[in-house]
C-alpha cells in the first residue's frame, strides 16, 4: 500500500520529469520548436473547439507531438551514448524515432483538418 501513496517517490518523478523537459528544451532544436508551435496552437485549438471533445482532440494532438519528440530525443541520445561511429542498426533506430515524429505531426495535420473543416 505504501507504494501507492508514496508521495516522496512522486515527487521525485516529477523532478526527473522536469529535469528531462528542461534537458529537452535547453538541447533539442526540434523539439523547441514544437514546443514553440504548442504555445502558439493550443490556446487556438482551445478557442476554436466548439465542445471539449474538439478542444481535447486540438490540443490532444500537440501534446502528442511533444510525447513523441521527447522520445525520439531519447533515443538519439541513448544511440550517440553508445558511440558517435555509424551503424546500421543506430541508424535505423534513429530513423524510426523520426517516422514516429512525422506520423505525429501528420495526426497532428489531420486533427486540425478535420475538426475545423467541420465548422
């Protein structure tokens, strides 16, 4: 039971969380600038959904980009820890994490397309 309400331990996961948002921000290009278009997008995916569902699925869908960057980073990171030299296998890791960006910015597309060609 104590696992459940051990507060130290959240608290504790909300520092890491912090620590790899501010390690993000301060290293990671990509995922400045995704961060930059969630401040200027969500509020207007807050202003232009007509019911929470809408407003949920807008801004849902950049939340999901930042997700998905901020794993990508994670394992680019983790690839260039284990050496700096090329290989196939980290190469197709990296290039996999990128398709999991690109296929969140393409939801991230087709949510907004389709939410507000509804209007």
């Amino acid at each position: 039971m104590k696992g459940l309400l051990d507060l130290g331990r959240v608290w504790r996961a909300a520092g890491y969380s912090a620590a790899g948002i501010k390690a993000a921000i301060k290293f990671e290009a990509a995922f400045r600038q995704e961060l930059a278009l969630f401040v200027i997008f969500a509020p207007l995916g807050f202003w232009l959904g007509r019911d929470g569902i809408e407003r949920a699925l807008l801004i849902g869908s950049l939340i999901v980009v930042l997700i998905v960057e901020l794993l990508n980073s994670a394992v680019e990171v983790a690839i260039n820890r284990i050496g700096v030299e090329r290989h196939e296998l980290s190469g197709r890791a990296k290039d996999i994490a990128s398709a999991a960006v690109l296929f969140a910015l393409l939801l991230a597309l087709v949510v907004w397309g389709l939410v507000l060609s509804g209007h």
